[in-house]
C-alpha cells in the first residue's frame, strides 16, 4: 500500500525537494502552497500523512491544525520549522501533531519520522473502523512485533483459541506471558465467560488449595461460609494459572486430578463438583528442570504441556522494539491526555540496541519513565540515562522494583509541579536535581569523597561529575 503524504509549505524548492525524496521512497505526495490550498488538498485527497510548515505565507501554520483535523480526523501532521524553539514544540504538541522537523531537513530523519507517522496512522485507521478479519489480525492488534518469532507466535494462538485444549505459555519474566493468554481467550468461543487470573507465586502456600478450589463452611476456624475457588469462579470460561511452577507437589496433585477429572474438591467437603473451564498454565521457570530436581510432577507438565507456546526473550527479536516503542507512546500519550511524543533515529536505535533482561515490561516502564522526563517534544537518548548507561554493579540489587519506586515518586513529584502553576521554565532542571544533588552526596559519602571512584559508580563523566558538583555546591 502506498501513502500519501501532503507537503504544505511556502518554499517552492524546499517543496520540490520534499516531494522527490518522499516519491523516490514510494509515497505519493500531493502539494499546497498556502492556507487555502491547503484545505482544499486535504477535502479533496486521502491524505495520510502530511508536513506543514508553520509559516504558510499568509497564515500560521499551527492556526490551521484545527481544521485540517476537522476535515481528517486521522491525518499525521509533521510539522516544519526554521527554529525549533520549545514553545513552537510545545504549541505543535498540544494541538496533536505527531512529530516535528527542523530546517535543514536531514532526508533520513525526514524519511524516518514519515514512515512512522504512517504506520501509526495505519493503526488508527485499522482501529476505528474495525476492520479485523480474524483471529490472527485481532491478537496483533494489541500485541506488536513482526518479527518471524512473533509470527509463530500469533498463528498458535490463533489455533490454541479455536482449540479448547490446554495452553502452557513458557518465556522469561515481562515477554509477555498473560497478554498472550488474554488474546487466546477473548478469541476463543469462551469469551464472553469469565477469565479469572490465578497468580499462583502471590498466594500463600495455606490458601493456595482453598483458593483455587473453595472451601465449605466450617472446613477452618474462619471459614463462616462456603466459599467458591476460582475454578468455579471461572465455570465456563479461562482460568489463567501463572507461575504454575510455584505449585507445592501437594496442590499439583489437586490440579493434575481436575485435569483429569474436569471435577473439584472444595476443602473440607466430600462431595465433587464438575467444572467447565478450560486452563492456560504459563511459567517463567524451565519445567523439564523442575522435574529433574523433583519439585514438579511430570504427569502434571504433560497434562499441562497440550499446546506449548514460548515466547522469544525480546532481545532475540530485536527488531520489534521500534513497533513497540511505538505502541507504548501512543498508549501513554493517551492515558496521560498528553499529546504522542516523538522519538529521535538515534534513540531508537540504542534501545534496539539494549539487553533488556526484563523483556517488554522494562520497555514499557522504560518509556513511561522517560515520558516524565522528557520536557520537549523529542524522546532523546539522555531520557533512557538511566537504562543506557547503567553502570554494572551489584546484580542483587532489584532493579525492577527500584524502577517502579523511582517512578512513583516521580509521577508524584512531576504532577506537583505541574499542578502548583509556579513557574515551569526549569522543569528537567528541578526535577533532575531532586534525584541528583542526593544521589551524588550519598555516592560520594561511599567513596569518602573520592570523585573517580563515585563517577565509576555512577557510570558518568568524571568532569561532567565535578561540573555538576559545582552547580549543587558540594564539596
Ligand atoms: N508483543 C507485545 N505487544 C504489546 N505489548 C506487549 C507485548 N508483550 C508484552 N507486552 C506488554 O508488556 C507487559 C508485560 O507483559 P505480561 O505481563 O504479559 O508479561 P509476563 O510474561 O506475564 O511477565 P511476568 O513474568 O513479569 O508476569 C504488559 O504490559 C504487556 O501488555
Ligand atoms: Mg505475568
């Protein structure tokens, strides 16, 4: 599919230079010399994408924003400027264009920011109208990534939820393990039942059997009441059974008979209720280990392995991460009500780049942590420092859970500010020197004021450490 991309700008060369290297990449493009012109292109063309320059002659680029997103609702709107200063960024931003480019145009990041914008517009089309045709199309919906693992990937669960057989999902930590057993059930003829999510790690070893099972009245000292387990909570629809590997063999037993029985024992009871309901088992840990040490019965993985899924640690499928850095701004943009924020080239490829142990979820937290922190209209490197330039240190130190701390604090401390009306003009500055001015005394405490030692720790420039040392005014 070809699209077609709109170039409105005053500049007749700049305007002919445009629109060769957008047609020499396959685009089609249509021009428009002012205001006017402008809007009639927009009525009277498809437009996918388009670049406006924000001084269109007679008129103000920005002004025409509304209109034009009047006439098509999803048109991607690029805009160009000769100064990138921050308030036309922020102007640009508010009004819902997607992405921003500064005179000189450098052709790559021309080309680049384009096809973006047209793959996202593609998805918001796809979106609103709704033109799914199968199963495999609707789990790619929600879940990205072209890469030929991937791909293997939707077809199973395209089959699996046809199927009513048994699912075991196996990957490491964040690859995605429920999102895909969601996909199987809402696209399996159970959808419309219940999908009830047993986390068996978070309950307590005591619990877990009368969790899962239900208990009848009198089967503890508290029990006051029968009370269901969640497989009956689940009766003719998806129980979900993560980290089935944090089974005790006592409760695995359980399991394995209503695998076999289809059939539950409330605790405490004698009698056996039948159920319904089909299992999707997942699992960040190696099973056939666990069966080697004992610790997980093999009929119970048989009974459990039907139809196998894993999913590829993202860093052998590098080649998602753009699709699904793409996915989370515009996922956040909305859930924040900001408007969706660019990414630069060279960002994108230092996270394609990146390890990530903790698979999509640390993307994810990773974008929504720079999302905070990025005060213009560009996602830059220096918002993923973080991450980037972690220095290696301690590997008991937990990270993820440091992650999430961090960012609520400063969601919390963003939001403040932002709430407060004082004067924002420093905002990357204030909030920076929050985490700074304490994370550099209490390093260099460590270090017994030793500078070299404390910027190895924080994996950062010895001068740039001392430059910001003189800014805090520590010694
Ligand atoms: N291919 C994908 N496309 C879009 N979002 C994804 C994809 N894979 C994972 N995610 C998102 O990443 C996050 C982590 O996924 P999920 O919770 O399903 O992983 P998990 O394997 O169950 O992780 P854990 O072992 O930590 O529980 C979720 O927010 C999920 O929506
Ligand atoms: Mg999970």
């Amino acid at each position: 599919m070809s699209y077609s991309v709109l170039i409105a700008d005053d500049d007749n060369s700049l305007r002919q230079v445009l629109s060769a290297a957008l047609n020499k990449a396959g685009y089609n493009t249509v021009k428009a010399r002012n205001g006017k012109e402008t809007i009639e292109c927009i009525q009277e063309n498809e437009i996918d994408v388009m670049l406006l320059d924000i001084f269109l002659g007679d008129v103000d680029g920005l002004e025409l924003i509304e209109s034009i997103q009047e006439i098509n609702p999803t048109v991607a709107i690029i805009i160009i400027t000769g100064h990138g200063t921050t308030q036309t960024a922020i102007e640009a931003a508010k009004r819902r264009a997607y992405g921003y480019l500064t005179k000189p145009i450098d052709r790559e990041e021309l080309l680049d920011l384009v096809e973006r914008a047209a793959s996202a517009v593609n998805i918001t089309k796809e979106e609103t109208e709704g033109t799914q045709e199968n199963e495999q199309i609707d789990a790619q919906g929600r879940m990205v990534g072209k890469s030929p693992a991937m791909q293997v990937v939707y077809q199973v669960i395209g089959r699996a939820a046809v199927s009513d057989e048994t699912v075991l999902i196996m990957g490491e930590s964040g690859t995605g393990k429920e999102l895909v057993a969601e996909l199987i059930h809402k696209n399996s003829p159970r959808s419309e039942n219940p999908f009830i999510v047993v986390d068996c790690s978070a309950i307590s070893p005591s619990l877990i059997e009368s969790t899962l099972f239900g208990h009848v009245k009198g089967a503890y000292t508290d029990a006051h009441a029968d009370r269901k387990g969640k497989f009956e909570q689940a009766d003719s629809g998806t129980i979900f059974l993560d980290e089935v590997g944090e089974l005790s063999i006592d409760v695995q037993m359980k399991l394995l008979r209503v695998l076999q029985e289809r059939e539950i024992e409330p605790v405490g009871s004698n009698d056996t209720r039948s159920v319904n309901v089909r299992i999707i088992a997942a699992t960040n840990q190696k099973l056939e280990t666990s069966i080697t040490d004992k610790t997980f019965r093999d009929d119970l993985y048989y009974r459990l392995n039907v139809v196998p899924i894993s999913l590829p640690p993202l860093r052998e499928r590098r080649e998602d991460i753009p699709d699904l850095i793409d996915l989370f701004t515009s996922r956040f943009a909305q859930e924040y009500q900001i408007p969706k924020i660019g990414i630069s080239t060279e960002t994108i490829d230092k996270l394609t780049e990146h390890e990530w142990h903790g698979n999509v979820r640390e993307l994810e937290n990773a974008i929504k942590r720079a999302l905070v922190m990025c005060s213009g209209q560009m996602l830059l490197p220096e918002h993923f420092a973080e991450i980037l330039d972690k220095p290696v240190l301690d590997s008991n130190v937990n990270n993820q859970d440091l992650d999430l701390q961090m960012q609520s604090l400063l969601q919390m401390q963003v939001t403040q500010l932002l709430e407060s009306e004082m004067d924002l003009g420093h905002l990357y500055a204030k909030i920076t020197a929050v985490f700074e001015k304490p994370l550099f005394e209490i390093v260099l405490e460590y270090t017994d004021g030793n500078q070299s030692k404390a910027s190895e720790i924080l994996g950062i420039n010895r001068n740039t450490l001392s430059a910001r040392l003189k800014v805090y005014d520590i010694k």
